[in-house]
C-alpha cells in the first residue's frame, strides 16, 4: 500500500517538473537593449510592442532615466532641459515639451556635421537660412537664438568632443 | 528744486540715455552670425557649468537646489518624450506607429532622412524643414 502511494507521489512529481520546463523557455526577462526597435516598430509592431520596449539611447553613459519603460539617457534629457530654459523669452518657449523629438534630431544632425568636419560657422548659416529662407543677417533673434542655442547644447552635452571646434570656430 | 538736484537728475537721465544707445549701437554692429555664435557659446557654457558642477561644503544648500532643479527638468523632459510618443501612438494606426518609432529611432541616434512636418506645431515646422535640408544636404546620413 505504502509503496503504490510512493510510486503515485513519485509520477504527479515528474509530471508537474516537465510541465514547468516547457513553459519557460522563450520568456525574456531583464531589460534587454533591442537595436531592432525602430525597424520591428516600421514592420506592423503594435503600439503596444513600441511603447514598452527598453531602449537604451545612443552615447548613454550615465543612470537613465526610465519612463513608460523606455530608457532615455541623461544627456539628452539635460540637454532637452538646457535648450528649453535658454529658449524661454522666444517664439521657441513651448516648442521644446511639444515637439522634444525635432530637438534631439536638430542636435544630434549638427553633431553628425560637425564630425563630417564642417565648420560652426557654415552649419549655422546653413540652418538658419533654411529656418528663415533669408540671409543670416536678415534672420530674426528668436531664430538666430534657436539656432545657436541648440548648436551649443548639442556640442555640450551630445558631442563634447566638438567643444573645442565651437571654442574656437568663431 | 535746488539746482545741485536738477544737474544730478540731467546728469542721470543722460548717463541712462547714452548706456542705452551704447547697448543699442552694441547690438546693431553684431552680426547675424554673432549674434548665433553668442548664443552657441551660451548653451555650451550652460552644459559645461553643469559638466563640472562640483558640491563643495559652503555651495552645498545651492548645490542640493540645483540638483533638484535638474531632476525636475529631466522629469519634465521626460514626460515631453512619453507625450510626443503617446501622441505617436495616436489610436493606433500606420501613421502613430510610424512616429512613434520615429521618436524611438531619433532617441537612440538612428536619425531619420525626413521628418515628417505634418506631424508638429507650427513653430517647429519651419524647423522640421531645416532638418529636411540639414539631411539632404548631407547626403542622407
């Protein structure tokens, strides 16, 4: 009697351990870093999919801050912070907390065109003559503002190693 | 009035005058250009102060304050990016799809070749279009 028990207690065990085993195999935990979020995304990714998948951002280097489990890093997140108090005054105020994408674009192009090896000067007068379709000269100080603003920042906090380029490039 | 009073109230009135006209001449023989670089030069010296913001002992009540400003302008920037994808996301069909993962892309430096101007304010717009040009003129990336 007490052996047929045993042997009872013994399969219920066994089939409670492979039952376990086949139903962990593809779950993912931890913050994985997927480089494949933006093209998953373009390919029908639900939102859903998009909004919760952890990213870490690009030259991230410090604690992130995460939200709506999405990890942005501290130096864009201060830079969105710098760009927006030393726009306050300008028709560019409230652009920042509406539109912090364009920022981040803006700064991280400028970047890219300063690694290229164009000069400050040129990257300004290039924007802010397609910002305003006129000369520099002729461009407004809100523009002329933005302009240097998100150039200095950028350099700041997104590509320091251009510091010395804007130090000395005008 | 006493005339000690009304030559020290000319004499104010017209060092205010001439301070103004100086700063207004100052402004006038900037440049454009100047006028962009000084700005540059602020947002640079405004990331580098916080760069090499270092809490010694008597700074330390304005240090702590500081901190707590940063933190309250990151977590408004942050919730900008939670906004600007939530709105992305819209309700759920190809365009939000298509600006959320956008947002994503650009925030991981994957910079898009165009952005799309339809999908923001009027203010940016004009700079969504310079954007435009920045890219193509670049050669795409």
């Amino acid at each position: 009697m007490r052996t047929w028990r045993l042997v009872v207690v013994l399969v219920l065990l066994i089939a409670a351990c492979s039952e376990s085993g086949s139903s962990d195999s593809p779950t993912s935990t931890g913050p994985s870093v997927d480089t494949n979020a933006t093209s998953a995304a373009a390919d029908e990714t639900t939102l859903q999919e998009v909004a919760t998948t952890t990213t870490s951002v690009a030259n991230s280097s410090t604690t992130a801050f995460e939200t709506d489990g999405i990890e942005v890093s501290d130096e864009i997140l201060d830079y969105l912070t710098a760009v927006e108090e030393l726009l306050t005054g300008t028709a560019y105020e409230d652009a920042v907390s509406e539109d912090p994408d364009v920022f981040v674009a803006t700064g991280f192009a400028f970047c890219e065109r300063l690694t290229q090896g164009e000069e400050p000067a040129d990257v300004l007068g290039f924007y802010v003559e397609t910002l305003t379709g006129s000369d520099i000269e002729a461009a407004g100080d809100d523009e002329l503002t933005l302009a240097g603003t998100v150039l200095g920042t950028a350099v700041g906090h997104l590509c320091p190693e251009h510091t010395a380029a804007i130090e000395q490039g005008f | 009035m006493r005339p000690g009073l009304t030559v020290s109230l000319a004499v104010a009135v017209f060092m205010t005058l001439f301070t103004a006209g100086a700063i207004a001449d100052e402004h006038e023989k900037l440049t454009g250009l100047d006028r962009a670089a000084r700005a540059t030069m602020q947002g640079l010296e405004k990331s580098q102060g916080r760069a090499t913001e270092a809490p010694g002992q008597e700074n330390r009540a304005q240090g702590l304050d500081k901190q707590r400003d940063k933190v309250t302008g990151r977590e408004r920037a942050a919730a900008a990016i939670a906004a600007a994808l939530a709105r992305g996301n819209g309700n759920g069909n190809a365009f939000g799809r298509g600006h959320a993962a956008e947002v994503l892309g650009i925030l991981t430096g994957e910079l898009p070749d165009e952005l799309n101007e339809t999908n923001h304010g009027q203010a940016v717009r004009e700079m969504v279009h310079a954007y435009n040009a920045l890219r193509k003129a670049d050669g795409g990336g």
